[in-house]
C-alpha cells in the first residue's frame, strides 16, 4: 500500500513539474510575441519621425484614430458587418465544396469530367468574379457573398479531394462487413479521416475569404472595413486606414489561435504521436 501510494505521490509529482514546464514555455512564447511586437512598434516610430509625413503617422496617431473610431461606434459596427460577410462566405463555401470536393474524390469518372471546371475556376481572378456577381445580381449581399464564395470554393474542392483520395479502404470494409448505416459510415469512417483536409481548407479558407470580402465591401457595399478603408483612402486618413486595418487583422488572429488551430489540433488527434 505504501509503494502504490508512493508511486502515485511521485507521478503527480511528475505531471505537476510538467505542467510547470508547459507553463514557463507558454509565458516565454508570449514574452517572446511581446517583444516583437514592441520591436516592430518601435521600428515603425522611428521611421515616422525619420519621414514625418501624412503617408506614414506614429503608431499613438494610429492608435487616436483606433479610439476615437471604437468612441463614436461606428468601428465596431463595421467590424461586425464584415466579419458577418466573412461567416456567411466561410459557411458556405467549405460546405459546397466539401460536398463537392468529397464527390469528386470519391469517383473517379466524375473528377475526370469536372476538373476542367475545377482548374478553370481556380485560375479566374477574384476581381472578376466580384465585378461580374455585381453585374449580374445587382449591388446586394447576396451577390457579395456569393462572389466571396464562389472564389474560395475552388480551393476547398482540390483538399476535399485529395482527402477523399486519401481515404483507407478498409476501413471501408469493415463497414460493409458490420453494415454500418450512411449515417454511421460518415460519422465514424468518413469524418474522422476528412477532418484534417476540412482543417486545412478552414484554416487557407479564412486567411483567404476575410481578404476578398474587403475587396467585395470596397467596390460594392455601403458598409464594412473594406467601405471604411476606401472612404478614409479617398480622404488621404491613413492613420484610420490603420486603425480599421490593425483592428480587423487583430480578430482574425484571435479567430486563428482560438478557433481555427485547435479544430486542426483536435482534427488529427486520433493520429497519434509518431514513432
């Protein structure tokens, strides 16, 4: 009784003095973060007192114009009619094209026909798709999104794909000889081998997709960060070009670490480590 207890008093001990490790490594990469931060801030200051311009104002003018827009209200309406564009785009898109993508992946026949589409629609210029969704359904969110969408599903097809080229037959098998049902064989074979291709294809689809709905919001929306930066653009305000820019790209980067990389993470959990 008294090894066991001893053995479990020592591998608390173990996982407390791990924990600790993790923590110190944590607060070091945050230091670390910080400091580059703060070197980049400062780079950026001396450079503006070195070419003292409109062009290129101090990071406390930039961050003036950040309060002063959050003060008024309108910086976050903005931000949340953008990052509306930018769910709605998201959505729709990894969901067509994993459909699409897993289809194709799947037969063989079918990914010989389409991938003309698949290599055409990759290769067409968001900006054109953008102008000919105005032209074509009028200046509306739904020719906005769909325009952001249909640029990013492309992308999305090509990883499904390869993910469902990918796919262990098996595990296929085993699913026949245990007559699993559809539902059944999508939730316990067909997903969890998927989840690191739909991970990446997230992770690419929403650097990508916040990008185009500026673009989108800049030529065609009365509203949202990509209107804001065009209207301060044509008033030469380039500290509140900054300001909106910095602050759009700052939940973008939260979206990333807080959503974004642990789906990945908990994507290929069942990989396990290698060898």
């Amino acid at each position: 009784m008294t090894l066991v207890r001893g053995a479990l008093q020592g591998e608390r001990t173990a996982l407390g003095g791990a924990r600790g490790v993790l923590r110190a490594l944590a607060r070091s990469h945050l230091l670390t973060v910080f400091l580059s931060l703060a070197g980049l801030c400062l780079v950026w200051q001396l450079a503006a007192n070195a070419w003292p311009s409109r062009a290129l104002p101090t990071p406390p003018a930039v961050w003036d114009a950040l309060v002063r827009q959050a003060a008024s209200g309108e910086l976050f309406f903005h931000l949340g009619m953008t990052l509306g564009r930018v769910a709605a785009a998201f959505v729709l898109a990894m969901g067509i094209g994993s459909v699409v993508g897993v289809l194709l992946g799947i037969s063989r026949r079918a990914d010989r026909f389409f991938n003309a589409w698949v290599v055409l629609f990759l290769n067409i210029p968001a900006l054109v798709v953008i102008v000919l969704a105005y032209i074509w359904f009028g200046l509306n969110e739904i020719a906005a999104i769909g325009a952001v969408a249909v640029n990013k599903i492309p992308n999305v097809v090509v990883t499904m794909r390869e993910g469902a080229r990918a796919l262990e037959p098996r595990y296929a098998e085993m699913a026949a000889v245990y007559r699993l049902g559809p539902f059944d064989r999508v939730r316990h074979i067909l997903a969890p081998q998927l989840q690191p291709y739909f991970a990446a294809a997230a992770r690419s689809g929403i650097a990508l997709i916040w990008k185009i709905v500026l673009v989108v919001e800049l030529l065609g929306r009365p509203n949202g960060v990509g209107f804001q930066i065009h209207l301060y653009f044509q008033l030469f305000d380039v500290a509140s070009i900054l300001a909106y820019t910095l602050a759009f790209v700052a939940i973008m980067l939260v979206v990333e670490l807080l959503l974004v990389q642990p789906f990945e993470r908990y994507s290929t959990r069942w990989r396990g480590k290698p060898a």
